[in-house]
DNA sequence: ATGACGGTGTGGCACCGA
C-alpha cells in the first residue's frame, strides 16, 4: 500500500499532470494541497474516472486540500476542532485501507513568511491547534498518518543552505520545536527510517533554475503513527514531476507500506 | 538586493507563496 503527498499549486493548472502521474504511481491514497479553487470547481468527475473517491476542502484563490483514494473515505473534519480559520488547511478522513482502516490528516501547514510577522504569529497558532488535533486523533487511532506541506525544514540537512537561512522561514528554532512536538506524541518522520541520499528536497524555488541547481528544502513529509511504523518499508521524493513543463514547486512524497499476510 | 518565478484575480498591476 502506498500513500502519497503532493502540494500541486494550483489542482486547475495541475490536473492533467496529477492524472498522469497516478497513472505510472498508482498509489492508493494521494493528499493534495494548495488546490487554490472552490469546491464547486473541483474535478470530482476526472478524479472518479481515474478510479478515485475523493474528500475535498478548498476556497478560491489559496489553500485547499483534497484526500484522494481508492477505497472509500469517512469521517472526515474540516480544518482544526476548536481553531477558528477561515482558511482551508486541513482535510483528515479515515480510508479503509489495505492494511485495515487508516486515519489520515492531510494538512497545508501555514507558511508563516518572515519571523516576528503577523503570519509567523499565525503559524505558531495553527501549529497548537495542529498539536491538539494530532493528540486527539491519536487517543482514538492508532494507526495514524500525518502528512502533507508542513513548510518546516525539520533539520540542517533538509535545507540547500542551513547556514545561510538560519532563523529564516522554515528553518526557525520556534518551527522546528514544533515539528519535534509531533514527534513527541509517538509519530515518526518515515523519509528518515531509511537510508537517503544528501540533500534530499521535495521543494525548489521556481527563481533561479531552483531544481536544475537542486536549492531546495525538504518541507513535505510523512509522518507515521508508532503502530504504523513497522510496517513501513520504504519513503522516497519522486522529483519526475518536477521535470514537467509548468511543473509545481513541489514534488510528491511517497511512503509504500507492507501489508502483512 | 525584496528581485527572480509562477498562480490568482479583475488587472493594466498587486499579493502571495517558500
């Protein structure tokens, strides 16, 4: 079984690359993120054709997350309990997965543009709330996935340039403390179970010939639950779809799970 | 260097992302 998270940036400019790319990976669960279109324009009938159910949450113009699989979806939140926003961030859903049922939370993490910012202020905020609905969802499952952009870079290595952005978006001591809370809670980061090669990134900058040159950061990730990780057997960046013409800035991320006999 | 590049909106550019 392999679940996967791609930021598409942009699912109306996207779409036909996200239909090839489940065509040669074709995964059983997809998280999408930063949609940027309403529900009312989402391509359920495209996603349907390709053999898909789908959860979706979006807004116009920013944000939006969808959960795509291919066994049926429920249960599924909207944004975070008791976190009032009015933007679409989180979808989380239970899929009834190969390996039984599979709660999964699909979050576009705030960006949080600059230190001391209202924006940082904000991501700060949301990340409580994040914390929260991570601890609650886990008392009730445990088999747990978290996943999608979470616009952290966890660790030196998973910047191009850890010096150089110190303290800088991504890379703040304040972000990264946040992301090693989930870690608290029994989740582990599934790229880092495995052998990888160096600067290993899922986003590069469309300025500056970003991926020809591999300036990235490794903000996308897959967090597993502790009774999930074992059967974890491999997580990797697919950067192919970076290659594409009008390529999003993002890579999919993908996490292939062993579904035991 | 507040710029590059790319997406969106109702625009003649500004705002946002990372």
């Amino acid at each position: 079984m392999r679940i996967a998270t791609w930021n598409v940036n942009s699912l109306a400019v996207r779409l036909p690359q996200v239909l090839d790319w489940l065509n040669t990976s074709p995964v059983d669960v997809l998280c999408l993120q930063e949609l940027k279109l309403s529900d009312d324009k989402f391509p359920l009938a495209e996603v349907q054709a390709a053999g898909y159910h789908a959860a979706f949450f979006g807004q116009k113009t920013y944000n939006g997350v969808a959960l795509l699989s291919r066994s049926p979806v429920h249960e599924v939140v909207h944004n975070l309990p008791g976190f009032a926003d009015d933007q679409a961030r989180v979808i989380t859903a239970t899929v009834d997965a190969p390996l039984g049922d599979v709660r999964v939370i699909n979050g576009y993490f705030v960006n949080g543009q600059a230190p001391g910012s209202d924006k940082f202020a904000y991501k700060m905020a949301w990340l409580d709330a994040m914390q929260a609905h991570v601890r609650a969802e886990l008392a009730r499952s445990p088999r747990l996935v978290l996943l999608g952009d979470f616009n952290i870079a966890p660790e030196d290595r998973d910047s191009h340039d850890p010096e150089g952005l110190r303290d800088t978006i991504h890379h703040t001591v304040e972000e990264r403390q946040h992301f090693q809370s989930l870690l608290a809670h029994g989740l582990h980061d599934a790229f880092r179970l495995f052998d990888q090669p160096e600067k290993s990134f899922s986003w590069w900058d469309y300025r500056e010939f970003g991926f020809r040159r591999n300036r990235g950061l490794r903000i996308d990730h897959i967090l597993v639950s502790e009774a999930l990780r074992p059967m974890v057997v491999a997580c990797d960046v697919d950067r192919a779809p970076r290659k594409n013409e009008r390529p999003s800035d993002h890579a999919p991320v993908i996490a292939t799970f062993h579904v035991p006999q």
